[in-house]
C-alpha cells in the first residue's frame, strides 16, 4: 500500500509551490513539477503538532509603598514580545508600584498569534498591629476554664504560649483545674505580615488555692419561727440573699424567711472562697416528735442537756413538765426549743429517772401529748 503521509505531504508541496508561482504571475512546468517531486523529503513515522505555549501570571499581594514583580509563564521565547497594560511596559518581567489595589492586562504576541492574560496586585495599608490582652486575675485553682479579654483593637492570627499552663494557641483558653498555685505568664506571638513586622503581647495569670468556710447544717423551722445559722473559718462574712437575716455580714445570723431559702455565704476579703450554702426550710410536714431518753449533765459538752428537736416547727402552744421520782415538779417551760441542764434550786440533781408530761398544740389545731422518762446520768 503507498504510504498515505508520503503522498500527502507531496500534494501539499506542490500545492504550496505551484500557489507561490501563481501568485507571482508564473506558471509551473512539467519539468519543474518533476524538480519539486524530487525535492521532498522522504517521511518516515508519523507528523506530530506541537501543543500552543500557555501563559499564566501570578497574583501578587504588597504594602503600600512597596514594588511588586510580575513575571509571564510562558514557554516560547523566539518571536515573542510582551505588552502589559496598564502603563505599556514590555518584556516578561515588570517592576511596578501601584498605590491601590491593580489588575493588569498581558498581551503576548508569539508571530502573529495573541494570547491574553490578567494578574491582580492586591495592595494593603501599612498597620500596627495590637497584641493586648488580659485575663481576670487572680483565678480559683478549681475554676474550670478560663479565657483572655482581647482589647477591641486586638489583632488576631497568632499564637497564645504559656509554660506550665494547659492553653489553648488559638484561643487563648486555660484549663485551670488542678493547676498548681503561681503566677503565670503567657505570651501572643504574632508573626510579622505584609504590612507589619512581629509582635509580642504579654500578660500574667495568677492561680490561688480555694479558701473554704464552715457552715451550720440545714434546719427546719416553722411558719413565723427563726433559728439561727452560722459560719465559720474567715474574718470577714457575706450572706446572700440578706432577706430574712438579722445580719448579713456576722459570722452567726438569726434567719426568719418567709419560704424555704437557700442562704449562702463567702469572705468577701479572699479572692478565691468556695461559696458555703445552707438551706432553712419552711414548712410543718414530716415533724419528728421524738424524745430522749437520757443526759448526762457532766460538763463533757456531750449530751449536756435534755432538748427537744422539730418540736418548734408551727407550734402555737407548748408546756413540758419534769417531775423526780416523789412527784415534785422539778423543771418548766412553755418554750419548744428549750434545754434542762439537770439545775434544780441551783443544783444539779442525782443520779435518777425523772418524769415529764409534754403538751402542744400545732397549725390545724393538732395536738401532741407525750408522757415518759428521762434518765439524768452523770
């Protein structure tokens, strides 16, 4: 079979030959049509097309006042010319200056053919960026979390550091929780950017140890009654809510709500107190009309006094009465939160079982009566 890429390259060798001939004015002949057959090259493989160059111009960001090189991407480099517009420079690489945000346009001419192309050149201000921040200081050691107050102006991007703290870098967020006490320092490292060299903000953390207070139980008390509460362990005492309190800043405080309130209390001079909470609650339900059955009035401070517990809750009368064994009456009281200590005509008695005779009336007209003994040891 004639090899097919032969024979076409033979026609378009004549064809170009005899088109150049008449566009002259002359006229091939036999003899010249068999010189130029005998010109072409023989053709051996196959015909290959190179691919166009590409072009391609990269973006540039600058500070204001500062230059800005463009260089072209392009392959070709024989027969080719660049023309940038704005501003007509030419060649592949341009120095330019621009004080504003630019787009510029790339003409490259490569023998007749054009290519076109755009690059941006981004131009930002110069700044001074502010690295200032804070945290709320000093901070409790069981405290959770804690964060930095970034000043308004503060200048995001960089880094928070801190040796011996649990820190977040990117949010400056502390987990304090079992930190040991000190005073820290932690760093902003900011590098340095377009329009700004580096940056370094500082600011110190100091860590406490939680100062407790002691603080009374919870305790019940009736409508319209009071009972006092305490605390103990600081110098210097807050109650919260005041409402109901006979004082608000004393150690010790009579406490007469109206509701069930839940009274808490700090030391306002410490920085890191651990809040003591008591509850007093209001209400007549699940009195407990007990009894003991014996006091040692010995001065141990242990069981020193016969008293009576809940009996107080809503009473609207009260009446307990102690007799010895030969029936005389030996201790009196119309008050439910009342204590014998044993004391009869200025002594304490012996030894011996006494009697007494318990009689109260409570909201609802609900009465309680309770008859029994009460051993006095010593």
């Amino acid at each position: 079979m004639p090899n097919v890429f032969l024979i076409l390259a033979s026609v378009l060798s004549l064809y170009a030959k005899g088109l150049s001939l008449f566009l002259h004015g002359s006229s091939i002949t036999s003899a010249q049509h068999a010189k130029y057959q005998n010109e072409i090259p023989p053709i051996v493989g196959q015909i290959r097309t190179e691919n166009s160059p590409t072009l391609s111009v990269s973006n540039v960001t600058i500070c204001l006042g500062k230059e800005a090189t463009l260089q072209a991407d392009y392959s070709s480099t024989l027969g080719v010319s660049f023309t940038w517009l704005p501003g007509s420079l030419t060649g592949s690489l341009i120095i330019v200056t621009p004080q504003i945000t630019s787009v510029y346009t790339l003409i490259v001419n490569d023998n007749g053919n054009q290519t076109v192309t755009m690059c941006t050149v981004y131009v930002d201000k110069k700044i001074l960026p502010q690295v200032n921040f804070k945290y709320a200081s000093p901070v409790c050691q069981s405290v959770n979390l804690t964060q930095p107050e970034l000043f308004s102006d503060f200048y995001k991007g960089g880094v928070f550091r801190s040796e011996g703290l649990a820190i977040d870098s990117a949010s400056g967020f502390i987990s304090v929780n079992k930190t040991p006490v000190g005073i820290y320092t932690v760093n902003y490292l900011l590098p340095a950017g377009t329009c700004y060299g580096a940056k370094k903000g500082t600011a110190t953390i100091e860590i406490e140890k939680e100062f407790t207070l002691g603080i009374s139980e919870d305790v019940k008390i009736g409508t319209n009654s009071s009972i006092e509460i305490f605390a103990s362990g600081g110098s210097n005492y807050l109650w919260e809510p005041s409402t109901g309190l006979s004082c608000n800043d004393c150690p010790n405080t009579m406490a007469a709500p109206k509701q069930s309130t839940k009274y808490c209390v700090i030391e306002p001079s410490k920085n890191c107190v651990a809040k003591a909470c008591v509850n007093v609650i209001v209400g007549c339900e699940g009195q407990d009309f007990s009894v003991p059955n014996a006091f040692s009035p010995n001065g141990d401070m242990v069981n020193d006094s016969f008293c009576l517990k809940g009996w107080n809750l809503c009473v609207s009368s009260f009446l307990v009465l102690i007799f010895n064994h030969w029936g005389e009456k030996v201790y009196e009281s119309t008050n439910p939160n009342f204590c014998w200590d044993g004391i009869y005509k200025d002594k304490i008695l012996e030894a011996d079982v006494y009697a007494y005779r318990i009689d109260a009336f409570f909201s609802g007209n609900n009465r309680v009566i309770k008859n029994g003994s009460i051993t006095l040891l010593k």
